[in-house]
C-alpha cells in the first residue's frame, strides 16, 4: 500500500503519508474525519497473508489496549483494511 491520500481506513481515517516502515509494517500519518491526527499502523501485504504475522499483530493491539499511561500512546481503533490488520494510535 502506499501513501494514497484518497484511501480511508475504516471509512474515518485518511491516509496522508508513511512517517515510518519496519519489516512487517508501516505506520501512516492520518487524518480522523473529527479533524484529529492519528498514526496507523498496518501490516505490509507479505506479512499480512502470514498467519503467523498476524497473530502476533493481534497480540501486539491486545497488548496496546491493555496498558493505560500518560506517556504511552493510546491504542484507539483496531481492525482490518483491504486483508491487513490495523492499529490506530
């Protein structure tokens, strides 16, 4: 996927560019449609057909909903978008 500004996740959130990819995901600054940034973070397509992949995705958004701290981002919204799990921030 690449930086295509028309795409809305979850039909609220506009992709506006990657600020950051690793080895099984890159993260999009977005737009909410409320007006508020948010980041993405989305699996890329290899990873995303791998079970294994997602699992631990899946456990890692788990994991992001569970911890509540002034000085850890906020797990927001989860789901999938064109096949790929997603996490918003």
């Amino acid at each position: 996927m690449g930086t295509d500004t028309a795409t809305l996740v979850a039909g609220r959130y506009r992709l506006m560019s990657v600020v950051g990819t690793g080895g099984s995901a890159r993260v999009h600054l977005a737009s909410d449609l409320d007006g508020r940034l948010v980041a993405i973070k989305l699996l890329i397509p290899p990873q995303a057909g791998d079970p294994g992949a997602v699992e631990r995705f899946t456990r890692e958004v788990a994991i992001a909903r569970s911890i509540t701290h002034r000085n850890v981002v906020r797990a927001l919204n989860s789901g999938t978008h064109r096949g790929a799990p997603y996490l918003v921030m």
